[in-house]
C-alpha cells in the first residue's frame, strides 16, 4: 500500500466521520468544531493533489475566517435549553430515502463510467529545473485569463460586506 | 490514486451535506451543511484538475471559497436580523409567510 493511498483514506475517513458528526450533533459549538475537522481533511486532500496554494487558502480562509464567523454568530445567537430536544425535521426518514437513492443512483452511474475517465494522454512526465510553483501557475491563469472574475469576485466581497453589516446592524427608532 | 475514487469521496460529503441542509431544525447547521456542499465540489474540481493536469480546476475552487465566504457572511447576517425578530433559530418555527 503506498503512501498516497493510505493518506487518501485517512483523510476521507476524516473527512466523512466530521461532516456525519456535523450534521447530528445537538450541540452547535459541537458542530462546528466538527466543520473545521472536516475542513482540514479537505485542505489534507487538497495537499495530496498538488494544490499547495488552495491548501494554504482553504486553511485560512474557510477554517481561519469562515468557522470563526460561525462561532462568533453562535455565540451571539443564544440557544434555549429546550432548543436542544428536536434535533431532526419531521421529513428525516424521506429525505435519507430519498438520499440513499439518489447515492446509489450516482454510485451506479461512477461505477459504470469509471472506464470513460480515461481521457486522452497520461499525466505528462515532468523534468528536472522546468517546474513551475503551484502558486506561480495560478497567478498566472488567474491575472491574465481570469481578469474578469477576479475583479469581480472582488466586487462580490464588497457586496457581501456592506450586505452584512446592513442585515446586522441595529437600526434607530426600530420597534 | 484514480479519479474515481475523488469522485466518491465528493459525492459521499455532498449527500451528507444534503441531508444537513434538508433534515435539521438549527438553522446555523444548515449554513454549515451548505458549506459542506460546497467543499465536495472543490474536492471535485481539485481532483480533475490534478488528473488533467490543468490549473483552471484550482483557480475555479479558488473562487468558490471566495463565494462561499461572502454567502456565509450575509447567511448569518440574516441569522441574527432573523434572531432579532423572532428569537428563535429553528427553521420550522419561521412561518410568517407560510399560506
């Protein structure tokens, strides 16, 4: 067994466990210790396809900011203690019906183009001295094809922004 | 490792975070299964763009991160405006608009 399988498996098995500990936790602190579990698993499997950069960004970003906002908002949010009874829905057992179908809908249908992955060439073998940085490549796709996306996912950022202090503040003179 | 087996591996945290999203009450657990949603299609596009040896995967995931960063924000933004009004966070007891 090599490394790289046995690292893949690791980080699935972290990553499946802390997301199904996520979702049935009663409670939400719980949960959301068990998001940044399952979020390092992902940047662990980022790690191990080569993808340093979005690693390091997934790590920051998503663990470093995202969880922490959730924290924060718990914490605001005060939780009763009878708010812990129900965890679940009414429609729980339809929607892991439903679900079950549909995954072995999708498993039949990986199992089966499973051969039709096999597109074109190999992965190209790489000589010694002509490697870019994984950071370099993206910072090269990313400024100059990517532009547009950029700028705009920029402006998206200051649309969030301003959307989220408005939703969040306290207005003067309200009820 | 075969892409196939990435492939699992998203759908498998995409239905888990489906059920996230569909079965519990806590509405904060929903926003969290979202972006559980969200990670399975990252591992989805990193694992493509590994197997073809193409950076667009990456820098596709780059933006989805920054997507899923500024819907988390204005999620809960609305959380706590939703808070202000109703005090409390369970999904099925938001009802004002229900016929």
């Amino acid at each position: 067994m090599q490394l790289d399988s046995i690292l893949f498996y690791l980080f699935a098995v972290q990553i499946l466990f802390s997301a199904l500990m996520t979702i049935t936790r009663r409670n939400v602190v719980y949960s959301a210790i068990w998001l940044i579990s399952s979020l390092v698993g992902v940047a662990g499997i980022y790690l191990l396809q080569g993808a340093e950069f979005l690693a390091g960004v997934q790590v920051i970003v998503y663990i470093g900011a995202i969880t922490v906002l959730f924290l924060f908002v718990i914490m605001l949010v005060p939780v009763s203690e009878e708010a812990k009874l129900r965890r679940f829905s009414s429609q729980l057992w339809i929607v892991l019906a439903v679900v079950a179908a549909l995954t072995a809908e999708m498993a039949y249908f990986l199992v089966k183009g499973a051969d039709s992955f096999q597109m074109g060439e190999p992965k190209p073998t790489i000589e010694i001295g002509t490697l870019t940085t994984n950071s370099e490549q993206i910072g090269q796709v990313l400024f100059s094809e990517y532009l547009l996306p950029f700028e705009l996912a920029s402006i998206l950022l200051l649309v969030a922004m301003i959307g989220a202090v408005v939703m969040a503040k306290v207005r003067e003179g309200a009820e | 490792m075969p892409v196939t087996h990435y492939l699992v591996l998203s759908m498998a945290l995409l239905m888990i975070g489906t059920v996230g999203v569909l079965t519990r009450r806590n509405i904060i657990v929903v926003l969290m299964s979202i972006e559980l949603i969200l990670n399975a299609v990252n591992i989805n596009l990193v694992a493509f763009s590994d197997y073809l040896q193409n950076v667009n995967g990456q820098v596709f995931a780059i933006f989805v991160i920054t997507d899923a960063a500024a819907e988390a924000a204005v999620g809960l933004g609305i959380l706590i405006a939703l808070f202000r009004n109703k005090e409390t966070v369970h999904a099925d007891e938001i009802d004002i608009l229900r016929w």
